[in-house]
C-alpha cells in the first residue's frame, strides 16, 4: 500500500512537471521587452542582463525573472528556448553620457549567440534578434521583420534581423522596409537615443512625435509605442523622488539621492556623476529604444510553443 502511494505521488509530480511551462532563457535582457512578450506567450523566462540600471529597469517588467549576469556564464543547460539580442552592430556616435565602463556592454556577440545550440544541443528554439542594415547581403544570417507586421493596430515600424531556429510566425501584413500608408498611425523606429533630439533630425522618431503634437515624446509614449501598455510605477517612482530631492538645498540632498542612486545600479554605473532627472529620463529612453517590440516577441513566442507542444 504504501508502496503504491508513492508510486502514486510520484506519477502526479512527473505529470505537473511536464505540464509545467517550458522554459526560455532571454539573454541581453535589458529593460525585459523581449521578455515580457515571450511570458506574455506562455514561455517561463529567465533574463541574465550586464548593466545594473538595465537590470533594475527590467526587474519591474512583467515577472521580472531577470539576473544580473554575463551571458557567457550561464549554463543554458536546463532551457528549451533561447532568445538574444545582443548588442547592436551598429552604434549611435550621439551617445556623450557613456561611462568608462561602457565598451564592456558593446562586445560583438552576434556569433556567439547563433552558435548556442552547437554548445547547448538542448535548446529546440532560439530567436537571435539584432538590426537589420540597408545592405542585404549584411542580413543573411537571418530574416528580416518589420514590427508593424504584427498586430491589427501595430505602433512602430521597426525593422530587425531575427536569426537561429524557430517556426515562421503569423503576420498580419507582408513585409515591407516602410508602410507608407501606416505612415499617420505608426511611428517610425525608436532609437537608444531619441532623449538627443532636435527638431530637425530625421534620423530619430521624435522628429514624427514633433510634427504630431509640437513636442518630443514622454517615455511613457515611446514605451507604448514599443507595445508596453503601462510603464512600470516604480520607474515613474524614482522619477518623481527626482523631482522632490531637486527642489532641495544641495546639502539637503545628498542622502537621500545615495539610496536612489544605489537602488538603480546608478552608483555602479556612473559612480561619479550625479543621478538627476534629466539623466534619469534619458537612461529611460535609452533602455526604451534598446528594447524588442512586444508584440513581435509574444507572437515569435506563441508559434515556437504551439510547436512544442505538437512534439510532445
Ligand atoms: C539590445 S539590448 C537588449 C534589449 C532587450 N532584449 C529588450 O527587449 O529590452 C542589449 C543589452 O545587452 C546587454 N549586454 C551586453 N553585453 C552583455 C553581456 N556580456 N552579458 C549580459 N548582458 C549584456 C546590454 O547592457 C544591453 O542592455
């Protein structure tokens, strides 16, 4: 009998561990974009991202299953699926509010990342994202996606290279480089550093925001146009403790502004430059622009799954 018992249990817990979720590790986390799509799917994830202030911001994104951690340690053993977005290939110059420490986050790891499953044969998905560059040949090692392919109301015409081993999603629109007649409804690509706007910038979609409503963007704008509903509350937190610490006497500040500092991963990252809003909002808007499109990764997400799950 009591034999039979465990035998019992022992089915039950094999049977709740297949049914589990599968799980994905999303590598170059960031502020958790990706991520939150392929949760938003019905994957299990776990982010491992480098830069302190990107970790913090992503640690309030959906689950916020996110670790601060060099991808090239962690053992991926233990994952069905794999998404990364590493570094982009091409980086903005208008960037003057890089730290010292900085160059470690730029590393080339593109072929790092599409030669994971030749070290992890265990991984049956992987979604290796980056930006697609106006020479073809350049884009070979993937396909490339528009963001505005996704969804009946897409919000952002975005174009990435989306290579490894996955199953082709559903898309609600061909491909195309542009969608002019989207042209009134759907902004065009957000950049890391949209915060350096000027009006007369074509290369950064503030310059679409400016002739809309005669202003640049808030970052709550360009988060929902990267298909974030809501910006996380304790990232407007810290933003608004900003504002209160900024109205006070400098030596009045300086307390209060250390355990701010050192809550976002700021002292890490700029430990000699002060946090104030301005720097905040641009930390904001760069992590913002770095981001993947929701719902591209959600729809990426929920086809791999479906074909899990037929194998299983
Ligand atoms: C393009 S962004 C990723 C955006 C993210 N996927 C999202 O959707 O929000 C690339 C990120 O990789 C991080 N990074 C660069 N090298 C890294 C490394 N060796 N280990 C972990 N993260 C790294 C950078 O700090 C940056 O946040």
């Amino acid at each position: 009998m009591k034999f039979e018992l465990l035998l019992e249990n022992w089915k039950r817990r094999i049977k709740e561990m297949s049914e589990g979720k599968p799980k994905a590790a999303v590598l170059f986390d960031g502020a958790g974009f990706a991520r939150l799509g392929l949760e938003q799917a019905g994957w299990d994830c776990t982010g491992f991202e480098l830069n302190p202030i990107a970790h913090w911001l992503g640690s309030h994104i959906g689950e916020g299953k996110s670790y601060l951690k060099d991808v090239r340690d962690v053992d991926l053993s233990s994952y069905d699926a794999v998404w990364a977005s590493p570094p982009c290939q091409i980086h903005s110059v208008a960037n003057n509010q890089q730290s010292a420490t900085e160059g470690k986050y730029k590393v080339d790891l593109l072929n790092w990342s599409l030669e994971i499953p030749q070290r992890f044969p265990n991984v049956k998905f992987l979604w290796v994202e980056n930006v697609s560059k106006y020479k073809k040949k350049e884009n070979e090692w993937g396909s490339v996606y528009n963001a505005a392919q996704f969804g009946e109301e897409p919000r952002q015409n975005r174009n990435r290279v989306i290579g490894g081993n996955f199953p082709e999603p559903e898309v609600e629109r061909e491909y195309k480089r542009y969608y002019y007649e989207l042209k009134d409804k759907v902004c065009p690509a957000i950049t890391a550093s949209e915060w350096k706007w000027s009006k007369t910038d074509k290369r950064r979609a503030n310059r679409w925001f400016y002739e809309k409503l005669g202003r640049k963007a808030t970052y709550h704008e360009l988060a929902y146009r990267m298909g974030l509903d809501e910006v996380p509350s304790e990232w407007d937190e810290v933003y608004n403790k900003l504002l209160e610490l900024e109205k006070l006497p400098r030596k009045e500040r300086r307390d209060s502004l250390s355990d701010i500092e050192n809550q976002v991963g700021w002292s890490q990252e700029y430990p000699n430059t002060n946090l104030t809003t301005k720097r905040w909002r641009n930390e904001l808007i760069r992590a913002i622009g770095n981001g993947v499109y929701v719902p591209m990764a959600k729809r990426l997400g929920e086809t791999a799954l479906k074909d899990f799950h037929k194998e299983e």
